[in-house]
C-alpha cells in the first residue's frame, strides 16, 4: 500500500499522475485519428493549437457524433466549422472513413456507450493548455462557435484532488487519516492495515482491478485506498460477530472512523473526476458494470464491421439495400444489427400507413419503443414488426401517427442475442432504418432516427441480460465460443474446405487451386507434396513427440527430426521445380475448431508465414474459424501437420501451466490465453531460425555443386520467386486486405509460455520471410 504519500504529498502525486495519464490518452487518440483518416489528421489547422490536443478532441467529437446516431452531414458540418477552407475538401467522404473504422480499433473510448464522456474530457483537456487572449467570454463563445460544442469551464474536474478541503481535509491513505485519530483506535487500525493478510489482500484486489484502469496511476490510488476500506470493514465484520458488547462499541467506532474517511476524503475526489474517468473506475470494480464491458468487448470483437458506404445519410449501404431484397422477397421486413458499436434496426415500410408514422416518429422514449420482457416466461416472439398492433387498417379513422416501437426478439439461451439486448441498454437508444422497396428493385432510405430508450427499461434490460450472461457465461473469455456454437447451430455451415467468405469476398471453392487440365495425381507430384512413404514416417516420428510418456529429451529428438525431414524435403522441391517445369502456388481453406479457437486460429497463421505460406482471415460470421492458407502444395501440407503437433502441445501445456504456475486469485482461461500468446511467439521465433539453418546449408550444398548441370540459381533466389508467386496468388483473390485487430489478454502467462515454448521443440521447419501480422479482408 501506498504509505509513501501519507505525509501531505498525496495531492501532489495524485494530481501528476492524472496529468500524465490524461497526456497520454489524448496522444493515443490522437494516433488513432493519425492511422485511421490521416488525410483529416494533415487538414486540422494550426490556429487549434497543438495539433495532437485538436486532434484527439476531433476524434472524440466524431465518436459522439457517431454515438448519438447524427447524420454524417452533422459531422461534416462540424468539421467544416473547425477548418477554414473546407469547402476544398471532401469532408463527408473523411467523416464517413472515420466513423466507419471507429469500432474496428478497438479502443473503448470511442465506442458509444463511452464516446460522451471522452468527448468532454478531450474538449476540457484542449482548453486548459489553449493560450489566453485576456477576455475569457470571448474566448469562450469563439471556442463553444468552432467546436460546435459547450466547453467545460474549469471546476471541480480540474483539481479533484482538492475536493475534501470543502470538509476541511486533504487527500491521504487511511494510514495517514487515522493518525489524528485516538490512540486505541489509531493503533488498531494501523495494525490492521499493516498486518501481511490485509496487505496480501489489498494487493490481489487491485490487481483484478488493474488491467481495467487503462494504465491510470490516480484511478489505481483511489482503487487501493478503497480497497484497503473495504479489508477494515470486512476485518470489523469479523471481529463484531464473536466479541463482547465493549468489544463491539469500539468496534463500531472503527466502523464511524472509516466512513468518515471514505464520505470525506475519497468521495469528493470521486464526485469531483470527469465523467469518464469515473467510469473506468467504477468499470474496474468486479461486478456488473466490469462484466458488461467485457462482455461487449468480445461481442463487438464478433461483429463483422461495416464497409464506408454503410455510413451514407442519402442511401442504404450494399449489404443493407440486398439484405432488404432477400427479406422482401420472403415476407419479411425487420431486422437487427450493429453499425460500428450503435445498435440498429431496420424496417421495410410497405403502407402509406407505416410511411405516416415512419415520418411522424419523434424518437422520444415511451413505452411503445423498445418492447423486450424480462423474465422466464413470456419473451417478445421473433420478428415482431415495428408497427404491430398501432393502427387497424380497416378503421379509417385511426390514428397514423403513433411511436413505432421495436420489437426485440432474443433467445434467453443465445450469447449474440443478449449481448445485443445488452448493447441497447447500454448505450439507452437504438438507431432506427426506414427503408423503402421500390419496383425495380431499388432500396432508398426514407428516414433516419434515434429511438430513445426510458432510463428504468434501459436498467432492466441491462440487469436481465448481465445475469443471463453470466450464467451461460460466467466468464467473459468464454463468450467467443458460445456466440460462435450459436452461429453454427443457427447457420447452414459449409464444410472446412468450402469457401472462404463466398463471392462477397472472393473467397476460395474449397479444394487447394489447380492449374486447369491437371488431374489430382499430376497435382501432387507437380507441387511437391509429401510423399504417402515420408508423410506416414513424419506422423509417426509426431506421435511418439506428442506422447506424454515420453522425456523431454526424447520428444525433442521426434520432433526434431520430424522437421527436419520436411525442411530438407521443402527446399528439394523449391530447386528441383525451379529446374524443370515451375509448379504454381495453391490456396485451401483450414478450420480450426474452439477450445481456445482465436488461439488456435493465430497459431496456425503463424506458422503458416513462418513456412513460406501467406494467410488471410476471410472475415464474415460464417468464416471466424477458419484460416484461408496460400502457397506451394508441399508447404501448406507441411503447415498442416506441424499445426496439428503443436496445437496438442499448447493445449497440454497450458493445462500444466496453469497448475503449476498460475498465480494465486488469477483468472485460469485468462491466464492460459497469455501463456499460448507467449508459447507461439516462441515457437515461430524457433521457426525462423531454424530455417535459416536450413537454407544456410541447402546453400553450401549448391556452392559445393557449383559448375554441375544442376546448380540452376541461388537458394536464395528461387525461394524468393516462390514467395512473390505466393503473394500474388493471395492478392489476385484478395486485392483488399486490412490488418487484424491488436491482440489483447489479461494474464500473466505470458513469459512462462515463451519459456515452454522453448521445450516444445519444433525442429527446422521451412521458413524464409519475416513474420507478418495476420490479415483480414478489407
């Protein structure tokens, strides 16, 4: 615990370490703003100020923006406000790039149910450190007019660390508090505090709290400091159930003696931080609150982003005009979805009754909005329309103007469908579609909306679907499987070999690509692919690796050799193929299967580059297990069966791991998540070395040969012109290519996997380019 600071210096390292941590989430969002539209990043002009601060305060405006469902026009508006000269650029087409790729960073400061409270504090952030003219209304009103937004004046944001002064007290730990107090309560205290089981639990709350804080050194303080209240409460608790009535008096003073510090000292300093710095640390705190931003973490990670034109205000994306032809054509006209991190519903309006209210809708809450029971009976039946039972058709005189309410259908049993009641109730609105179908086939948008949830149906929802989740999940890791068997169970599957994402995405047929005229037979040999005889001794020499009878010393030699022999095989065919007749790349489609399948999924893309192979995650809901491999046959076979040995070997050693060195109070599936993250950076790492002793001697080899009618080019240089192949193959069927999100984990395993992944001895696989970071479809 932090007694260093119980001398007065609290305040002033309290106060420094919320200006560092400030400082460096603007320059965060200011690096998003930079990578993600940095043609907007180069228009923002110098008269802001610093560029880094006008730059994260932009990004945080267009977060809001896109949180409260404006139009993009709004957004353009207000960036043409802010850039002199704007009418040169096209900011529409940047506002809507940017709104589009806000959610696919993953930063939780922009999404929606946080974008708000970031907003204000980067405006805040921004003004503080803008030079003064000397007329601060002036100042204020040109400021409010530029950013098109009320900029917070200075207040108790500004120095929470002074708050408890209005109670005539000053920010210290509760070691420092109690030292005014009496004696005998003084002691005791102090002795509770310092004794090793408080310190011991004080430490191990704070760090299930930690990962949570994003890196806030003043939001870890006050964690502490109530952390170590809540051990005297819990120490006083005890204590009272077995003492005598005099015992419990003095006990009950402690009691008045801590809340005393936690109403007067820490409180204030809460009440007094932004609004977002006091979500993230509530957010921190086990319980409700953390588990539902872990939960849309990873539902939000699930979801297939939509492309720029998703973000038109005149017209319907792609995807969304062909999805209302399908449903139109079945009968069907509602359905829901999530544009970047804002749930949306959509609706085909078919009657000049439906348009009527459509038009009229005011986007007020009322109880005619969202309709979602909660509870185990009854639920919202599937594919209620917006419109049902507000208007009797056949009586004329019915009001046509009613609010259209959302019909929310769920399954209590359905991860995506909670997680989506969850979205709602989080964020407290929804975006509504009004779409219209018109004879030729074309789909206009006839209006745009935010609907509004009530605030007590917004709190029920969210306690309802947070004790549905945790009971099919009770830890959030685990949600990416079930929202995966959801998917599954409710879609007809292709086979592993079945395409990689369809024609939206040019994904593959199936089966590896052939050069036309060629029979399988011809393939294989063409290719280089094992041969039966060396592909059946390979798999033996993994077996007996992969058996837990056998030592360590002697799993390395299987596998070893086993590697060995395909290394040597691989670079074989490389020379012999570049001699005669040159045998082109191929493609094939991998699954990979849960437990742990984002591990799984990685691992064998990582091996894939490490052996001359490119890999590409297709993307789309019905490709999220599977990894769409490109390269020479021989090669992707190779792929194949070492991933097969090490996918074992990673599961079987996170099982070891995770008994023998997880820490005391870490979560188990968080833990092993860090150590295979650790375990196959390790084992690519060995990889590549082991290929360059590979290619070194296939390299002395040809230099011994020199002069001889088969030397033909360099090692080097066919390997090369292999690789280039590869990688046109790959961009021919995938000419648009984004990078894969930023791995993120919570344990602590992940050094402990980097050194197993030194025993798991992967032998000299083939492997020749620098690793590359995975890749999805763009």
């Amino acid at each position: 615990m932090t007694d260093g600071y119980a001398d007065g210096s609290s305040a002033e390292w309290f106060r420094q370490a919320r200006r560092d941590w400030i400082a460096g989430r603007i320059d965060d969002l200011a690096d998003m703003l930079e990578a993600a539209c940095t043609g907007l990043y180069d228009l923002l002009p110098d008269d802001l100020g610093n560029r880094r601060l006008a730059a994260a305060a932009t990004l945080a405006r267009v977060a809001a923006h896109e949180a409260r469902a404006e139009p993009v026009a709004e957004t353009s508006r207000m960036l043409e406000r802010l850039i002199p000269g704007s009418h040169r650029h096209d900011l529409p087409g940047a506002a809507r790039e940017l709104r589009s790729r806000l959610a696919a960073w993953g930063e939780p400061a922009v999404w929606s149910w946080n974008a708000a409270a970031w907003e204000e504090l980067a405006l805040w952030w921004w003004r503080r450190h803008q030079p003064r003219t000397g007329d601060p209304a002036r100042e204020f009103a040109e400021w409010s007019s530029r950013w098109s937004a009320e900029i917070p004046w200075n207040g108790d944001i500004d120095e929470p660390e002074q708050a408890p002064r209005r109670h005539g007290r000053t920010l210290v730990t509760p070691a420092a508090f109690f030292a005014s107090e009496p004696e005998p309560l003084r002691l005791l205290a102090h002795a509770v505090l310092r004794s090793p089981r408080t310190v011991a639990a004080v430490e191990d709350a704070v760090l299930l709290r930690e990962e949570h804080l994003q890196g806030a050194g003043h939001l870890r303080w006050l964690a502490e400091q109530q952390a170590s209240v809540d051990r005297l409460e819990a120490w006083r608790r005890v204590q009272q159930e077995s003492g005598s009535e005099a015992t419990r008096a003095f006990l009950a003073e402690l009691s008045e003696a801590v809340k005393r510090y936690a109403t007067l000292v820490l409180q204030p300093v809460v009440d007094a931080l932004s609004t977002c710095e006091r979500a993230v640390l509530d957010g921190s705190r086990p319980g409700p609150h953390r588990n539902a931003a872990d939960y849309l973490d990873t539902f939000l990670d699930w979801q297939v982003q939509s492309d720029d034109d998703a973000w038109r205000d005149e017209a319907p994306s792609a995807d969304v005009a062909r999805r209302a032809r399908e449903l139109r054509e079945r009968g069907e006209t509602t359905w829901q979805g999530v544009r970047g991190s804002v749930p949306v519903w959509y609706h085909i309006v078919t009657s000049p009754q439906e348009k009527a209210a459509a038009l009229a809708y005011s986007g007020r809450p009322s109880a005619s909005v969202v309709r979602v029971r909660t509870g185990d009976d009854d639920v919202t039946v599937p594919g209620l329309s917006l419109f049902e039972g507000l208007f009797d058709e056949s009586d004329e005189s019915a009001d046509w103007y009613p609010d259209p309410g959302i019909g929310v259908p769920y399954d209590p049993d359905s991860a995506s469908d909670l997680c989506a009641l969850l979205a709602l109730a989080q964020l407290g609105h929804a975006r509504l579609e009004f779409l219209t179908v018109h004879a030729d086939g074309t789909v206009r948008t006839l209006r745009a909306v935010r609907a509004q949830v009530r605030e007590d149906d917004a709190k029920a929802y969210r306690r309802w679907a947070l004790a549905a989740l945790a009971e099919l999940a009770p830890d959030p890791e685990d949600l990416a499987d079930l929202i995966a068997r959801d998917e599954e169970e409710g879609t007809d599957q292709p086979d592993e070999t079945s395409g990689a994402g369809g024609t939206e995405h040019g994904g593959s047929d199936g089966e590896p690509s052939t050069e036309p005229g060629g029979s399988s037979a011809d393939r294989r040999t063409a290719n280089g692919a094992l041969p039966p005889e060396l592909l059946g001794k390979v798999r033996a020499l993994l077996r007996k690796a992969e058996d837990r009878a056998a030592t360590e010393e002697e799993a390395r030699a299987f596998l070893a050799k086993a590697t060995e022999l395909m290394a040597k095989y691989g670079i074989e065919q490389a020379m012999l193929h570049d001699l005669d007749a040159p045998a082109g790349p191929v493609d094939k489609v991998v699954g990979v299967h849960p437990p742990y399948a984002k591990e799984m999924r990685r691992l064998l893309s990582w091996i894939a580059e490490a052996m001359r192979c490119r890999s590409v995650y297709p993307g789309g809901k019905a490709n999220r297990h599977r990894v769409h491999l490109f390269g020479h046959e021989g090669d992707i076979q190779a792929v194949e069966v070492l991933f097969a040995s090490l996918r074992l070997q990673m599961l079987d050693g996170a099982d070891r791991a995770d008994r023998a060195h997880r820490p005391v109070g870490e979560d188990a599936r968080a833990y092993k998540r860090s150590w295979m993250l650790g375990f196959i950076r390790e084992v690519t790492d060995r990889v590549r070395a082991a290929q360059e002793a590979a290619r070194t001697e296939a390299e002395h080899e040809q230099k011994a040969a020199q002069g001889t009618e088969r030397a033909g080019r360099s090692v080097a240089l066919v390997l090369a012109d292999r690789s280039a192949l590869v990688e046109a193959r790959l961009n021919d069927r995938y000419p648009k290519l984004g990078k894969a999100r930023p791995t993120k984990f919570k344990g602590t395993g992940y050094w402990q996997g980097r050194v197993d992944g030194r025993r798991a001895d992967i032998g000299g696989p083939t492997v020749v380019p620098e690793p590359r970071s995975e890749q999805l479809i763009g």
